[in-house]
C-alpha cells in the first residue's frame, strides 16, 4: 500500500507550475482591461491545479496497466511501480476531475457564461484520454498539441475572459507564451523518456522526430515563449517584465542543448518548471503593474 507520501509524489507536484501560471498571466491580463476579479480568479487556479493533478493520477494509472511505466526514470509511478492498486489511481483521477467539475461549474454561474461548460468537459476529457482509452492521443504524438489548446490557450484565456469578458492582443500572446513553456515542459519530459517510450511503442512526437530535432523543438518553444512576452508589450510595455524570467530559462536550455540524456535530463525538467513558473509570475505582474501604474 502506498504511504501518503508516495500519494502526493504521484500527484506529481513539480508539474504544478503549468496548473499555477496561466492563472497568473490570465488574471494579470484581466486586470490590464481593468475588470480582475480576485475570486474569480482563485475559482480558476482551483480548476487548474485539480485538473493537473487528475491529469498525472490518470497518466500514471493509464501507462501503469499497458506497462508503460515498467522501467522508468523521473517520479514516482504508483501502478508501474505497484505501489498502489490500480483501481485506486485511478479513483484518485476522478476525484480530482470532480473537484474541478465543481468548481467549474461554480465559476461559470457566477461568471455567467454557461458555454465554458462544454469547453470544461473537452478539458476533463482531454486530460483523460492523453493516455487512457483505446487511442490515447499522448501515444500518436499530440500531446504537445494539446497542451498547448488546454494548458496555454484554454487556461489562460478562460481565466481572463471569466473576469474581464473580453481579451486582447495581451492575453492572446500570453496564453500563446505560457503554451509554448508548457510544452516545453513535456518536450524534455519525452526527451528523457526516449528509449523507453520506443520499447513499449509509446510514439510520442520525441519518437517520432528523433533526438535531435527534439531539443531543437525545446530551444524553439523557449524562444517563442519570450517573443510572445514582447508581443504582449505592445499593448501594456510593463509586460517586459516577464522577460527577467529567461534567466532561468538559461540552465534547462544548456542541459537539453548539451545532449545529456536519461537521468541527467532531470534537473532540465525541474529547472523548465521553475522557468514556467516565473514566466507565470513575472508576466503577470507585469500586466497588473500596467493597471496599477499605467
């Protein structure tokens, strides 16, 4: 049986910055329209962070049955490594999906805007078939793509449209710009995961490209995360802000550039999150100094 500690590491908490950044950036571009909406915006980060958290339960009960997880670096994995009954994994998902169900749900009546109920169900559904049915889209290379609609685009821009109903050009590149690093986050996490997704024929799209072009995929997300920053600038020049967090970006990007694999691909990882979330931070403060100060 798993103790809890084992529980929370298979929450795996390290991937909460892509739960806790588009919630900053959308709240910031919220109030840089002047209509930020504080517990609104709590509603969202409670969503995001039980989305994630249901999303890595569900990975972990998903490529625990097939055997993907049976030789593993990284985390925990609490089937793969039969720490924790099946079932109960994958309760444990759904737990955390009803949680945000719920606190979904409460967002959208009070933000009056009841169409967000289908693009929440798409999210909960998406979470789960990432690796889970009979055609997991994570297992034919579109992982990336996804997190990209639901981590970047979804998350951001829902979290200022409940507020502000409305966007503009700000918002727009943010999400883009918090995508792009949230990809990134995977980017390196299949890098890593290389010689093992290729013997359990999981094609993740590290498979599918080769080595090499996936770090330069990484070096090009990292890039165009900090564009969508300048991009963002044009409309509230505060934002460059975000810029500051690229400095963190630096030692993840000499790690995966250097062509390090496996294990020593791990603090490339933790370091994209940290980046993740002071890109989060960063730009969105930036965008409340911009109502704050003009």
């Amino acid at each position: 049986m798993a103790t809890l500690q084992e529980w929370v590491q298979g929450a795996r908490p390290r991937t909460l910055p892509a739960a806790v950044a588009p919630v900053l950036v959308g709240t910031g571009a919220a109030y840089a329209l002047e209509e930020a909406n504080p517990g609104y915006a709590l509603l969202a980060l409670l969503v995001s962070v039980a989305l994630q958290v249901g999303v890595n339960y569900a990975n972990d009960y998903s490529d625990g049955i097939r055997g993907t997880d049976d030789v593993r670096v990284g985390p925990v994995r609490l089937v793969g490594q039969r720490l924790a009954q099946p079932s109960n994994v994958k309760m444990a998902a759904f737990i955390a999906f009803g949680v945000a169900a719920l606190t979904g749900l409460t967002l959208i009546t009070l933000a009056n805007t009841p169409w967000f109920l289908l693009i929440g169900a798409l999210a909960i559904v998406a979470a789960w078939k990432y690796t889970g049915g009979k055609k997991p889209y994570g297992y034919l290379g579109l992982g990336e793509l996804f997190v990209f609609i639901f981590f970047g685009l979804v998350a951001v821009l829902g979290t200022t449209f409940t507020q502000a109903k409305e966007l503009d050009a700000a918002a727009w590149a943010g999400a883009c710009g918090v995508g792009a690093v949230a990809c990134a986050v995977l980017v390196v996490n299949n890098l890593r995961d290389i010689p093992g997704d290729t013997e359990s024929g999981k094609r993740t799209l590290a498979v599918r490209i080769g080595d090499p072009a996936t770090r330069t995929l990484y070096a090009v997300l990292i890039v165009a995360a900090l564009a969508c920053v300048i991009v963002a600038s044009l409309s509230h020049t505060w934002a460059l802000l975000g810029l500051v967090s690229g400095v963190l970006a630096v030692p993840p990007l000499r790690t995966v550039l250097s062509g390090r694999k496996g294990r020593d691909l791990i603090p490339a990882l933790a370091g994209t999150g940290l980046f993740l979330l002071a890109y989060g931070v960063l730009l969105g403060l930036g965008l409340y100094l911009a109502h704050r100060v003009g």
